[in-house]
C-alpha cells in the first residue's frame, strides 16, 4: 500500500501592512489631542469640584455638626456661600461643556481620518460619535438658561444689602433649558457608547494595543476615568510608532 503524499503545509503570511499608513498616522494624532484635552477637562473638573466645596465650607455650609442647614433655612451665610457656588458653576460648566465640544470634534475627525485612510470599522464609530457633538451643542444654550433663571431666584435667599428685588425665574425658559439638556444628555449617551468607547476599542484591536482598550472602558467608569485619557496617548503613541515602520524609507 503506498504512502499518502503529505498535503505542504501553507507558508505562513505575515499581517498585510495599511494600505495608508502616513493617513492612519495623521488621523491618530487627531486622537492623542482628544486625550490630552479630555485630561485637562478632567482635571479642571476637579478644580471646579474643590472651589464649590471650599465656597461652602467657608460659608458655614456641610454634611457635619453646626454647618447643616436647619429646618428653618439657610443662614444669610450659608445662602450666600450656596449663591457663590451656584456662580461657579454658571461661569465654568458651559465653558467645560465647550472645551469637550473640541475635544469631541477632534476625535470625530480621527476616526473620520482613519475610515478613510482605509480602516472602514471606524464608519460606525465616527458616525455615531456626531450624536456627542449635537448633544454638547443643546446642552450649552440649555445649561446657560437654566442658570440663568435659577440664580436671580437664589439671590432672593441672600441679598447683598437692603430689600431683596424680586426677580421670578421664568419657568418656560427652565423647561426649555431641562429639555435641552435632557435631549443633550440622551445623545451624549449614545455618543460615549458608540462613538467614544466603541471607537477607541477598535484602535486598540486594529493595532494590538491593550492598553487602548482599557482606556476605552475606562472612559465610562468613575474615578477611573481620570486615568483613560493618559492610557489612550500611550496606546495611541504606541500604534504611531508601528505605522511609522511601515512607512517607505526616505529615497
């Protein structure tokens, strides 16, 4: 009985290089500027944290004995402590919610870059990340009226010196505000999900960079989402590096 002829086993081939990679290079550096200004939103974050708890605290307002607010209201202090705080924010959240309007803009045009440098799984991802950029657009005229028609109302609590002026806040404009900011909230929501954390999972998969991928789900967990932004520019520098190898050697 004669042998079988042994079937040749194929050669092994190597992972096709990018069709583009000076493109793919361009569009990622798109996004390590998302993540170094979705860092410093962070980190302005928590500066705007500590200057409303500090704004409190100096005021005689707390979660401790003798800073409680009592059941008959507010102190003059307190109130105005509470006003100042409530003024920190009206100056500085639309202005956060801007600088990450930037922020998402600039990742919106990676993953535009990359889809079409030749990497068609960010079409999805780069689509769906433009619901974030609807949502910051309704969320910053909806969080400036409601700022504003709540703060003449928090005045009343503590006016700086004489009778207070009644201002009424215009409820229409409150819910108009709320509707904005819950219809901004919604798309922000879809955008975090499939554009962000979905797009930043697929650059970590497209170059084989765990530590992409634990940015992206960083992004959605409190806390830790503080660190996703530093883990995304050492990923991202990281698939930079191997695109620049496949490059043409300079003639």
């Amino acid at each position: 009985m004669q042998p079988q002829p042994s079937t040749p086993t194929p050669p092994q081939t190597a992972a096709p290089l990018p069709s583009n990679p000076a493109g793919e290079r361009r569009a990622l550096s798109r996004v390590i500027w998302y993540a170094i200004l979705n860092l410093v939103g962070e980190v302005a974050g928590f500066v705007l944290a500590f200057a409303v708890f500090m704004s409190m605290v100096a005021s005689g307002v707390g979660f401790y004995p003798r800073t409680s607010i009592g059941p008959s209201g507010p102190t003059p202090q307190q109130a105005q402590g509470m006003l100042q705080a409530f003024r920190y924010l009206t100056l500085l959240v639309p202005f956060g919610v801007l600088f990450g309007l930037i922020a998402v803009i600039l990742l919106w045009v990676g993953f535009r870059g990359l889809s079409k440098a030749g990497a068609s799984e960010f079409s999805l991802p780069s689509k769906l990340l433009l619901c974030s950029v609807v949502a910051f657009v309704l969320l910053i005229p909806g969080l400036v009226i409601i700022f504003s028609n709540i703060i003449p109302a928090m005045s009343l609590l503590a006016p700086p010196g004489g009778a207070p002026t009644y201002v009424a806040p215009s409820f229409g404009s409150i819910i108009l505000g709320l509707g904005l900011v819950g219809l901004g909230a919604i798309l922000a929501l879809i955008g975090l999900i499939g554009g962000i954390i979905l797009g930043i999972w697929r650059v970590g998969s497209r170059y084989d960079q765990v530590v992409l991928k634990l940015g992206a789900i960083f992004t959605i967990i409190p806390l830790l989402n503080v660190v996703s932004p530093i883990l995304i520019v050492v990923g991202v520098h990281e698939a930079m590096s191997k695109l620049a190898q496949a490059l043409p050697a300079p003639q």
